[in-house]
C-alpha cells in the first residue's frame, strides 16, 4: 500500500468509515455540518508514548465540549485491541480501527515500512475541511508528538 501525500490545510479532508467501540462504524462525513472534529492518529495501541498521549488529550476534553468538538483517535489496531486500550485510559472518546490502512493513507501518514501510521493530528472544520495539521516527523521520539496547545489554539480560531 502506498501512502499518498498529507492533505493541505483549506482541503476537503478524506472520507473514512472506520470501526469504533464494539465494532460499530463511524464516519467522519456524519459530522460535516455540527461539529469540528480533531482527529488524532497514533501508531499502536498499548504502546508507551500512545499511552501518554492519549490521556493528555483527555485531560484537555472539557475544552474540546466547550468548542463543540470531536475527537477521534485512529490507529491501525483492531477495534476489539482499540476498545480496551480506550478502557484502560479510561477514555471519553472513541478509538477507530483503520484496519486496512485506507485512513491512514488517505491523509498521508501511514508508514509502509512499518504498517502503522505516523503520529499526526488534523482538525476538520464544519464544512468538512482541513482546518490544521501536525504531522510528527518521527514517530519514536517522544518529544515530536504533536502540540496539544497549538491545536487547541487552531480549533479556537475556527470560533
């Protein structure tokens, strides 16, 4: 599978229908029209850094309701793995399964050599564009995970 570059910032964001919780499909187009909704990837369920992350971006939640927004963590683990990672973390947003990768590659971020996806956050507006973007450029360092402040700052400029 070959990755496709990173969409731009003002593109229409790609489409996806992924497994959630209890394998129950969500679809980022449902959202189009309501809500922003931030989309975190992350390489592998149970894995240190992704468990740090995640819970970050939890403690930040009541900031992502006051702006009306939704998170969405993605990651290429099955959603039965997704669904007790999101358990363990204790988690208020759901975990998606890009199983077949096709998520992961139409926003540019899988890594082929290694089957899972680079860490990256995207914001998609109402209109169901790329609002922001922040791909990490290496997905083994701890400090090159994606700025939890300035995307909350790019999803308070959405108003």
């Amino acid at each position: 599978m070959q990755a496709t570059a990173t969409p731009e910032v003002g593109q229409l964001a790609p489409d996806f229908t992924l497994k959630g919780p209890q394998g129950q499909p969500v679809t980022l187009s449902e959202y189009r029209g309501h809500h922003p909704v931030v989309l975190v990837f992350f390489p592998l369920a149970f894995s240190g850094i992704c468990s740090h992350q995640l819970p970050s971006i939890e403690k930040l939640a009541p900031r992502f309701e006051d702006m009306n927004a939704r998170i969405l963590g993605i990651s290429v683990d099955s959603h039965f793995a997704n669904t007790e990672f999101a358990s363990k973390l204790k988690l208020s947003f759901p975990l998606l399964s890009d199983w077949n990768r096709e998520a992961s590659t139409a926003y540019g971020v899988l890594l082929p050599e290694y089957g899972y996806s680079a860490r990256a956050i995207f914001i998609v507006d109402k209109q169901g564009r790329i609002a922001y973007r922040d791909v990490s450029p290496d997905t083994n360092d701890p400090h090159q995970v994606p700025s939890n402040e300035r995307m909350l700052e790019a999803l308070k400029d959405l108003g």
